[in-house]
C-alpha cells in the first residue's frame, strides 16, 4: 500500500507541474465523432467518475490494473483500486479487467451513477455498442450485467495523458507482482 500512495502522489505532484493549459489530469474528457477535438462528457451532479487503466507485461503475461474514483459520493472517499493478475492474454484483456473491477467495487458501494473513464478506445467503442469478443467474453458478460446495478452508467474515453493516476495505480500493481519470486504462485 506504501508504494501505491507514494506513486498516487508522484502522479498527482507531475500532473501540477504540467502546463497548466492542458486538459487537468482528473478531468474527464472524450473525442467528438465529428473532429479531432476534445470534449468533455457531461455528469450528473451525483455521478461518480472512475478513470480506470490496465498495465500489461507481454513478457510474464501479468498485468496489473487501477482505478481511481472522484466526483460525488455521501462518503468522503472511495478508496482506489489496485489489483494484480497472473496469465492475462493482451493489454487489451488487461484493460477490461480494470473496467470489471471498477464496476463490481462501484455495484458493491450501492453507487447509482457511475461514469468509467478509460484510455482504451477500441474497449469503449465495444461497451458503447455492447459488444463482444471471443477472448472477452466472460469480462464484458460481468461488466454488462453488474452495470444493470445502476441508474446511469457510461463509459467513455481518456486520451492517456489525462489518465495518469490510474496508470500510475495500474504499474505500481504490475510491477509488485513482477517482482514477487513465483509472481504470486
């Protein structure tokens, strides 16, 4: 937990000595369809915001995921998510690891709008339209169905500059069981 906050605020001091012109690093933001600018979603005022990520390690085939919440919610803070698997087939599969993972931790908390933010595009282009592939199955069947929990729930993308807390969440992960002897066997 020590090396996870200690990257948490490593990421937090970076993202404030970045140009302050930039998009803020917690900011949700999404591509319009229509150009290559940057909009961001709109949210309900009581809609919590998880910017999610997944770290993937082609070589031991471990990833490690993140997800940190922010916006609205009765209590003073949801703690981030930071968890690590073993025998995980692309950085793709890493990623929808994460958005499970958030989904499920978000049901559990009895939140009722939730808005998922990640910097997967060809994920959420797959969420959106409630797809599915092979090699996902199983994740995306969790995902749909544990977001039937909530009143609103949307996942949209983050250009990866603007997700660096969940990065940095989702390397701490990766990078713990890397380096545990038998990766956590």
């Amino acid at each position: 937990m020590e090396i996870i906050q200690k990257s948490i605020a490593d990421a937090n001091e970076w993202q404030q000595a970045q140009d302050h012109t930039a998009i803020p690093p917690n900011e949700p933001v999404a591509l319009s369809s229509r150009s290559n600018t940057i909009r961001t979603p709109t949210a309900l005022p009581t809609t919590v915001i998880c910017n999610v990520d997944g770290a993937w390690d082609a070589r031991t085939k471990n990833c490690g995921v993140g997800g940190v919440f922010s916006g609205w919610y009765p209590r003073k803070k949801i703690d981030p998510i930071c968890d690590s698997r073993i025998l995980v087939s692309s950085a793709l599969m890493a990623e929808a690891l994460a958005i499970r993972s958030a989904v499920m931790y978000a049901a559990s908390l009895n939140i009722k709008s939730l808005m998922i933010l990640s910097d997967s595009l060809t994920l959420v282009k797959l969420l959106k339209e409630r797809g599915s592939l092979p090699a996902l199955f199983g994740i995306l069947f969790d995902i749909y169905h544990f977001s039937s929990s909530f009143d609103v729930v949307s996942f949209s993308f983050v250009p990866r500059l603007s997700n660096g807390l969940a990065d940095s969440v989702a390397k701490s992960a990766l990078s713990l069981l890397n380096s545990t002897p038998s990766n956590g066997v």
